[in-house]
C-alpha cells in the first residue's frame, strides 16, 4: 500500500466531494496506536533528536478536519497508552494528584475512544482505574469488551460506543490483548480475566449489530496482525479478518508494524508504533447504492506539529523535563547495551547485581531490555534511567530447581545463538522496523536473551540446541544440584511467563508459577535509580564482583569471536 500525506490536491477534492455530493457522505476513520508515550515532539535531553508524537497526529487530523468537516472524521486509539516514555512515567507514578496528562491530551484532540492495551494495564490498578474515569467524564470510552470481571463476567471497561458520523451510524467495539497473564504479575490486573477474541469479538459484533443496527461496525483492538495461522494468541488480527462476519474496520496494533489488508470487504489497518504514521479508512457511498471502503497508513512529519497544541502543553513538557534531568550519580564507565548479545557486560552486570541485593535472590536472570542504548560515562539523570530499564516491570524471585534453571538457559540461549556456520548469532536477512535495523536483524526478541548471574557456567556453541549449557558451580564456588531449589530473581514479565522461558524453556506448569513465587519487589527501574544513588558512583568493579555474579562465557572462544564480531557488524 502506498505511504502518502494529504497535500492541498487532495484535501481540495475532499473538500469539493463532501460539499458537491449531498446524496453521498464521506466518513474518514483515523487511527493511532502504540504511541507509547510519545506525546511530545520536543527531546527532554538537548541535542536529541526531535520525534513524530501526537503533536504531528493533531497537526494532520486538523487539516483533514477543515478539508472534510469535524462531523466526517473518527479518530480512534488502539492502545498502549501509558508506558515507552518519560512523560507516561512521569504522570503515571510522578506527579498523580491531578488529572492524568493522557486524558487531557486526547480530550485535546477530540478523540472519540481509545482501546485498552498491555501495557496500559501494566501500570496498575492506580493508574487505568483512575485514567478510565477521567476520560469518561470526558466522553471518552476506555474499551475493552473481552476484560472481564472475575466476580460477575461483566465487562470491566466500557465494551463499545455508538458514535453518528458522516451521516452514518457507527459501532465501535474495543477488546484488548488477551494474553495479558503470560506478560504481567498477577497484582496488577487482579479481578479481571482476559479472553481470546476468538470467539469473543464475534460474540460482540453479533450483540452490537442486532441491538443498535448500526451502519458500520468497527473492531478496535490491541492486537498483532499475526501470521493468520492461529498460533498467536497475543497477534490474532489476520485470524479476525478471516473469520469475522459482519466488520468493517479491524483496527490492529501490539506489534508496531505498519499492515494494510482487505478481504471479503473488511479492512484491517495497523498503523504501526510511536505515531510514526496515522491508519486513515475512508468510508464512500450511501446506504442504498453501496459504500466503499478504502485503507492505508500515512506517514506523519516530525516536523509539522500543531503549534497551538504545543503550546498549550508546554508546562506539563517542562515538568516532564526537569524531572528527568535531575542528576542520580555517576558512571566510571559507559553502558552499552548491544555489548549483551556477545557476553558478560556492564550494563547486564548492573541490572544482575541490583537484582540479587535482594535477600532472597541466589541466582538473577536479566536481558538486554534496550535493543542499543548506550549511558555515556560521568553523571547519570534520570532520563538515563529509562535507557537503562524501559518498561515498568516489578522484581520476583522465583523458586526453581537447578535442572530447570539450566532449561530455562537452553531455551533462551537456543534463541539467541546457533551452531556457528557463517553465523553464530541466529540473525536473519531482514530488517526490523521495532528495533530500527535496516538490514540483518535477530530472529527472535532480544529483549528474551536472558543470561544469569550467581552461576559459573558456559555456552559451547558448538554442541547442539539442549546441550550447550555447563554448569561448573554457584558464584561462591559451591556446587550446583540440578536437584535443589534455588530463589531466581527475575522481571514480573519473565515471571509470569513472558517469552516463554519459564513455561517452554524450564517447563513449568503455567498453574504454577503464582505458587513459586517467593517475593515481590517495586519496579526494577527504581531498583537500579535507588543503587546508582546510594553508591553516587557505579564503576565495573563495584558490579563485577565474581563471588557474587559469577561468570559465563561463549566457547570455544577462537571459533566465536570473529564470527560474533561479524555478526554485530551487520546488525549494527
């Protein structure tokens, strides 16, 4: 599908269509979703670069408001609201005495609803229970028709609004990512239960359609566009678009990758992540003669942003912004996150040493959660902090046996690496819009290579996938048992089964890894802020020390290090 902007032609004959044409209307169906945040275009640090956000968003709806008229356009949100920057933390955690900057922001921009998306939930109960009420005093549903009370099977969040646009009537029905329990620790979405959109959004459609007889139904889900094969429960959009009846618009998102399909005259639009592009459906005809419909992704321009809008939010901007340069310590040396991909590194060093100062912890399990930051040497502010951790994932220690822990090292390590032929990196020739490579990119996520501390052992990339692990002992030198328990520090999403080496890799019953968890801490981002500022400076030594993370190395080291170098050359 061709990426194009409005330019005067088009919003001239968009114009012209809507006035000249009084037996027909034109309705335009705008899309976000994974903005993650990105509500600003300004960076908070100086010599940053400048980025799309909802600032650009506001800029192009406006202009297609005047061509068409504020009555033809629908602007809807997919969701994952809440979390990816400074600004979503800051108003999530920070400053929550007054309204939450989201709901003005949308409000702001008269969006009509906005679905609810993972990492909307990972924020807590605090944070979606209040932001559901203040965007609904703002006439703005949170939806989420397949979130579910636990106590009654009613919907927790609003299911679907009618909305009257273009001379049309319009179902919105919204439904979240249903596999929020293999991501998110169980506090966080206590009393709801998520069900699959298969059968659940049919269910819906067929409920909507004969109640309120609408001329178009729109599906506006946080979902992956997915493969279409039915194996994904976290990206079922293509399964959707086979299988629903009675949709006009499925509305995608989860997996920040621009798609555009039609089948049997439904529409499915994913306009990707970060508000780098809008989904734009543009609905014809009349009721009598037909309607058609046609969709595509538009990219937006970080360099047109909708001053008014800016202005207007420049204080919450500047609140956002001194909080995020306020010093926290020092670094001796500079964090480099790609260093994670070939071995033992600071920065992975740092995130295991603060996870086993917890009196629990024996043994910590960390990725590489930033694909390619680095952290500059000297002072640290807290924006560094989100380089550092990104997501808001809470600390669990788990208790596991030690066969299970080498498993669980098998899996994440058999996803990472391969036996070495002209790769030792399992990269593929693609590039990855998520992770900005243009070219070679990982197979699987790298944010699932988990290493360990506490453990001396090593990977042999040489032996086959389920027999590369040895390990010689426990950090202190003490013997490892395949057949003890061990506590295992680790992320809430790890915990809970996120990547699926917990469940695949370690083969633990998915019913019991509530039961195994023996502690729970805040978020691990707070962990490493509360570390750098009590020891005001960090150097490798302070969280090298072997005796407590231990050490782990690829072998044999003549076959892997150029092999490896080569492959990080292409990725990066």
């Amino acid at each position: 599908m061709k990426h194009n902007v409005l330019n005067l032609l088009t919003i001239a004959l968009l114009a012209f269509a809507t006035a000249c044409s009084p037996g027909e209307r034109t309705l335009h169906i705008v899309t976000t979703g994974d903005v993650h945040g990105s509500w600003f275009d300004d960076p908070y640090v100086e010599g940053q670069a400048g980025k799309t956000s909802l600032m650009s968003v506001s800029a192009w709806v406006d202009s297609l408001r005047r061509a068409v008229g504020k009555e033809n356009v629908l602007l809807l949100d997919a969701g994952d609201c809440l979390q990816g920057d400074n600004a979503a933390y800051y108003y999530n955690y920070v400053d929550t005495a007054g309204e939450h900057l989201f709901a003005q922001l949308v409000s702001y921009m008269d969006y009509d609803a906005v679905a609810v998306g993972n990492h909307d939930i990972e924020t807590g109960h605090p944070v979606y229970d209040k932001l559901t009420a203040q965007l609904a005093a703002r006439g703005i549903p949170f939806l989420a028709a397949n979130a579910v009370r636990t106590d009654s099977g009613e919907p927790y969040f609003p299911a679907y609004k009618v909305f009257r646009r273009g001379g049309m009537k319009i179902a919105v029905i919204g439904f979240t990512n249903p596999n929020m329990k293999a991501w998110l620790d169980e506090p966080v979405w206590r009393g709801i239960e998520f069900k699959s959109l298969i059968p659940c959004a049919q269910e819906w459609v067929d409920r909507v359609r004969q109640k309120e007889r609408p001329d178009l139904v729109v599906v506006l889900t946080h979902s992956g566009t997915g493969a279409g094969d039915g194996g994904s429960l976290e990206s079922q959009g293509l399964d959707l678009l086979q299988t629903l009846h009675g949709v006009d618009v499925l509305v995608c998102s989860h997996d920040h990758r621009p798609f555009v399909k039609e089948e049997n005259g439904t529409w499915l639009i994913n306009g990707g992540a970060r508000a780098g592009n809008v989904g734009h459906v543009e609905v014809s005809g009349s009721k009598a003669a037909g309607r058609q419909l046609k969709g595509e992704f538009v990219r937006m321009d970080k360099n047109k942003v909708d001053e008014a809008m800016k202005a207007h939010f420049r204080p919450a901007f500047e609140k956002v912004r001194d909080f995020t340069l306020q010093p926290v310590g020092r670094l001796a040396m500079e964090l480099r996150t790609r260093d994670a991909y070939s071995g033992m590194c600071d920065y992975l060093n740092l995130l295991h040493t603060v996870q086993l100062t917890v009196p629990e912890a024996q043994i910590s399990l960390a990725a590489p959660l930033t694909f390619n930051g680095s952290v500059k040497s000297g002072e640290v502010i807290y924006n560094d902090m989100f380089t550092i951790y990104p997501y808001e994932n809470q600390l669990c220690v788990l208790r596991m046996k030690g066969s299970e822990i080498k498993d669980f090292l098998e899996y994440s390590y058999d996803h990472w690496i391969q036996t070495p032929g002209r790769h030792v990196l399992r990269i593929v020739n693609e590039g990855d819009a998520r992770t900005g490579s243009a070219r070679w990119s990982f197979e699987h996520r790298s944010y699932n290579f988990d290493s360990a501390a506490g453990l001396v052992y090593t990977v042999d990339v040489t032996r086959p996938a389920g027999s590369r692990i040895k390990v010689k002992s426990l950090a202190d030198g003490s013997a490892f048992d395949p057949d003890a328990w061990y506590n295992v520090a680790m992320t809430s999403y790890r915990a809970s089964g996120g990547g699926d080496t917990i469940i695949a890799g370690a083969h633990i019953p998915e019913e019991e890894t509530d039961a195994r968890v023996v502690a729970r801490y805040p978020e691990i981002r707070e962990m490493v802020y509360q570390y750098i500022k009590k020891h005001g400076t960090v150097d490798a030594a302070l969280i090298g020390d072997r005796t407590v993370i231990g050490e782990w190395h690829f072998e044999p080291e003549k076959l892997v290090a150029p092999l490896m170098k080569a492959d990080l050359d292409l990725i990066f």
